[in-house]
C-alpha cells in the first residue's frame, strides 16, 4: 500500500476519533479556547527584537482534510474541525492580538515582528476570508515599531492579487510568506512527507514574490529535517542541499523545523512501531554549521521538542547545553567558537549512526 494511502486511512482515523470524543463532551472546549499566543526575544532580518506569536484556530488544512496532509504534521488535530464565521474569527484575534499588549507596551520596543499561524494558508480565503485578513493588517498598520508581519501558506493560494491587496496595507513593513518546502529533494516530499508541492509549483510561488517590486515582499522556506523513510545521513544531506536550492529559487530566509513527533500521524504510527526516531541533535549542528558556512541568508533552527522523547535527543548530559547554544546562534546568526567545538561521548554513537544507517537501511537511531 501506498504511503499516502496508510497516511489517509490515519488521518481519517484521527479525525474521527476526535469529532467523536468533542461530540461525547457536554461542555464543547469553547473557539477561543483553540487560540494561543505567546512573544519572546527573536531574530528579525537585521537585528534581534520583540516578536508576537499567534495561532488563529480555522476549519483546518484543505489539503490534511482532502488528502490526509503531511505525515508529521499534526495541525489539523488541533483545530476545531468546523466552519468558523468571520466575526468569530475576528473576536478571537482581537482577544489573543490584546492579550499580548497587555503584557508588553509594544511602543517601548523598537523593533517588533508578528508571526502568524493557522491551521494550513493565511491566504487561504477558505480559512482566513479577506475581509478577516484585511481587519488583522489594519491592526498591524497602526504600529511603525512593526517591522516585519509573517504569514504561512502553500504557493496555490499565492498570487499577485492577494500579496498586493494585504501588502498595501502595510506597506513599510517587510511582509513575509513561509512556505513549507521541507527539501528539496521532490521524492522525499511528495512520497514520504506527502506535501502536494512540486519544485515547480515552490519555484511559480517563489517567483511571484519576487516580481513584486512596489512592496518588501518575501518568500520564506520551511524546512523539515528527517521526514519517515530516510537516514540520518540522507536527512543530514537533503537538509544542506535544501538550503542551496532554496537560495538559488530567491528565498530571503530559512527556517529549520526538526521533527517532532505528533500524534495522529503516520510518523507517530512509525514512531510508535520502532521504525522511527528524529534526529539528533547532533544532526542539527551539523546542518547549522553547514549552512551559516555556505548559504548567505538568514536562517533559525528551530528547538521545540529538543530533549524530549518525541523530538530531537543526543544524551542527558547534552540536550539543554547544546539547546541553549542553538538558541544562541539563532539570535546571533553566527557559530559560535563553544558551539563550533562543543563535544559529548555521545557524539560517536552518532557518527556510527551516520556511518552505519544507510548500510543497515535503517531510519532509527537508537540512543541508549
């Protein structure tokens, strides 16, 4: 059977599973609370500054309802799985978007960016209508500490139209769109994380960003590392040639996401069977240090889920060091000489994994 068949049959699963378990609820878990956001210190294109999360609930991801979606990606789990007004939508912006400058006086800061997400595209007016998306830019408009306002979508929702009618809204703002490539290697992404992208289709997208000269637009990449089905080696590998690629198309920016595992997934079933494991840690080290050396644009490996049993390991003795390190040169955009040369005796269980993983065909790394 195919893995995008397995990956349907689990995802429906899922989601029924969760339909059924709302359903049996007398008290309904209430749209807002399905929200979240949150800020912290971030790296901006030119500096370090103030940046605002927040996740808007939506009637979730077209392609995960349509197809199944991705097989790490457990965002469709988290929605409420149900059509939500505009009005709905707006309220529950307004609350999370005020909640936020309750605890901080964004006026105090000098260089602020909002990073939004969804369910699946921003720019997807089945998610997000327009008229939604206008109300959250004019917002956005009213503060020149705003430097940079960053969106997530799939290239079919991205067109002319849509990025001139919300970037004229803000138009002293860099408006960025994130775009999950995940790797460049076409195979891995339409036959083993199941994302529905071709390079051409990334490439159209990309090229659309850029052709916009009247407004700072720009094109973000997502980038997974180790999907199901590939070594450590290869997601090493295909995680550094990614990052070339994407540069060459005219991406202004990366951003890593090593895998974390998620329930209600095919990586989870995977996970669950001992037929896989996310990466090391060491990986990741590998893949910063690589690209800060041969890619010359900014990019941020992401450390959620590091030194946890469904994400990213090396040994107890090294997580949250080389965490705090990682951290450090997302912010800084550098390698620092600590990290350069951070070592662990874990290390060369890694390296025989990196020696051994292809030979063996294998995509798990055992650690203990």
């Amino acid at each position: 059977m195919k893995v995008q068949e397995i990956n349907r049959q689990i995802r429906e699963n899922s989601i029924a599973n969760i339909i059924k378990k709302r359903d049996r609820k007398k008290n309904k878990k209430p749209l807002q609370a399905y929200a979240a956001s949150w800020s912290n210190e971030d790296r901006l294109y030119d500096c370090v500054g103030h940046t605002i999360f927040i996740v808007l609930p939506t009637s979730g991801c077209e392609w995960a309802t349509k197809s199944g979606g991705c097989t790490m990606c457990s965002y469709i789990s988290d929605s409420p799985l149900m059509d939500i007004s505009s009005d709905d939508l707006v309220t529950i912006f307004d609350n999370e978007w005020n909640k936020q400058l309750e605890k901080v006086d964004i006026s105090t800061k000098e260089n602020v960016a909002i990073k939004l997400f969804v369910s699946g595209s921003f720019l997807n007016v089945n998610e997000i209508p327009e008229k939604v998306q206008e109300y959250i830019f004019n917002k956005f408009s009213k503060y020149d500490q705003i430097k940079e306002v960053i969106v997530e979508s799939k290239p079919e929702y991205i067109d002319e139209f849509s990025l001139k009618r919300l970037a004229s809204i803000i138009p002293d703002k860099i408006f960025e769109i994130g775009i999950g490539l995940e790797t460049s290697n076409e195979d891995t992404r339409l036959n083993k994380i199941n994302k529905g992208i071709t390079n051409k289709s990334f490439e159209k997208a990309v090229s659309t960003i850029n052709s916009i000269t009247e407004y700072d637009i720009r094109a973000k990449a997502y980038l997974l590392v180790k999907p199901i089905l590939i070594s450590e080696k290869q997601a090493i590998e295909e995680s550094i040639d990614s990052a070339k690629y994407a540069k060459e198309v005219g991406v202004r920016r990366l951003a890593y996401c090593p895998a974390t595992v998620h329930g209600g997934t095919m990586m989870d079933s995977l996970w669950k069977k001992g037929s896989y494991n996310p990466p090391w840690i060491w990986s990741t080290v590998e893949i910063i240090k690589e690209v800060r050396k041969n890619v010359d644009i900014p990019m941020i490996m992401d450390t959620a889920g590091f030194g946890t049993r469904r994400g990213p390991f090396n040994c107890k003795k090294c997580n949250a060091k080389l965490k705090s390190l990682i951290i450090k040169s997302n912010l800084e955009q550098e390698i620092s000489e600590e990290l350069e040369n951070f070592t662990c005796e874990c290390k060369e269980k890694w390296a025989a994994d990196l020696e051994f993983s292809d030979i063996l065909n294998t995509t798990t790394n055992p650690k203990n």
